[in-house]
C-alpha cells in the first residue's frame, strides 16, 4: 500500500465536528462506515458517550481507528458479508462514502437495511464541488 500524503490523512483522519449535530441525540449505538482513522466517531464518544463501530477498507487507517472506536471492522464492505454481535445499530453513517462504492444507492440502501434497528436512521454527507457538506438524516423505517 502506498504512503498517504498529508491530503490523505486530512481526510481519514477528519473529526467533522460540525456535522456532529447531524446524527440523532437518541442514536446510542452507531456504526460509522467508510470511518477513516476514527476521528468522526471519536468526536461522537468524546461528544455524547455513545458507542461507535467502524468499518474501514484501509488497513493502515482502521488500525488507528481501532485505538478510538469500540471495534473497527477493516473490511471491503460491499465483497465481503459482516454480522454484528448485539443489538441493531440506532444509526448508521455514511461520511463522504457513497461515490466510493461501485453502485452507492443500493449499497447504502442494502447496509441500513441489514445493520439499523428499524426506528433507526442513517445520516449520509457528502462534499459537494463547492466544498461544503450536506449532510440529511433519512429515518429507517424498516
């Protein structure tokens, strides 16, 4: 694997503080796909007590993030078949992901479906070219 620049670890290592607001004050137990080096979900630990797992490709970056999160998953989500251990998630998040998988509305669409309670929600940004964040909380319903 190839070194990461400082643009890179910009990147997974971001804790995105202000999209914290974003993930619903009920969610306890989330799951932060795409997670990076942890930063987002450590920020929601440090933030709200919560428990946060990740699932993260880059070897190098869920290693860190392990150090942060409850557990990080290293994994090619859309290849390989996970199963969590415990309740469903309240919440899944999706971090500037969904141009990374090969066909994003089905992947995120299959992934709340298998990984959220159904009260649940997923809370999806995404950059747009003019480099500000949108970030909507869609409810889960199951």
């Amino acid at each position: 694997m190839a070194e990461m620049n400082a643009t890179d670890w910009a990147y997974v290592d971001s804790s995105r503080r202000a999209l914290l607001e974003y993930v619903p004050v009920s969610a306890y137990r989330i799951l932060d796909i795409g997670c990076g080096a942890g930063g987002f979900g450590a920020a929601l630990k440090e933030a709200r007590g919560v428990e946060v797992y990740g699932i993260e490709i880059s070897p190098v970056a869920a290693g860190i993030a392990s150090g942060r999160l409850d557990r990080v998953y290293c994994s090619n989500i859309e290849r390989e078949a996970l199963e969590f251990s415990g309740a469903p998630f309240d919440c899944v998040t999706f971090m500037d992901m969904l141009e990374r998988f090969e066909n994003p509305w089905v992947s995120s669409r299959e992934f709340t479906i298998a990984f959220v309670r159904k009260a649940g929600a997923s809370c999806v940004s995404e950059t747009c070219a003019t480099g500000q964040s949108s970030s909507p909380v869609l409810p889960h319903r199951g």
